[in-house]
C-alpha cells in the first residue's frame, strides 16, 4: 500500500510539476535517484524520464 502512494505521487509530480527528478526523488524519501528509478520502472515498465516525456506529449494519463 506504501508503494502505491509512492508511485501515484511520483506520476504526479512528474506528470504536473517543473521540479527536477532529482528533486522529486528527494521530496519522496528515496536516497538517490538511481534507487527511485528502478523503483518506478518496476511499477510502470517506463523511467521517471520517459514517463514525464509521455505526459507532456498527451500519450499517457496516468
């Protein structure tokens, strides 16, 4: 459940913010980036990188 809660907040932040994946990675407790990445490519078969790419071309809603 802990996971879930992470991960919708990172799709927020990546999908609606200007912060920095490194400054989201910190904003949500991970030590470094490379620890939130795999993290997220886990959960959702994408990176942060991409996944933010996909949001701002309309691709991907969530």
């Amino acid at each position: 459940m802990l996971d879930e809660r992470v991960l919708i907040e990172a799709k927020r932040q990546l999908a609606f913010s200007q912060y920095s994946i490194t400054d989201i990675t910190e904003q949500l407790g991970f030590n470094e980036a490379t620890n939130m990445t795999k993290f997220f490519k886990r959960h959702t078969d994408v990176s942060p990188k991409d996944f933010r790419q996909l949001c701002r071309m309309g691709l991907r809603q969530s």
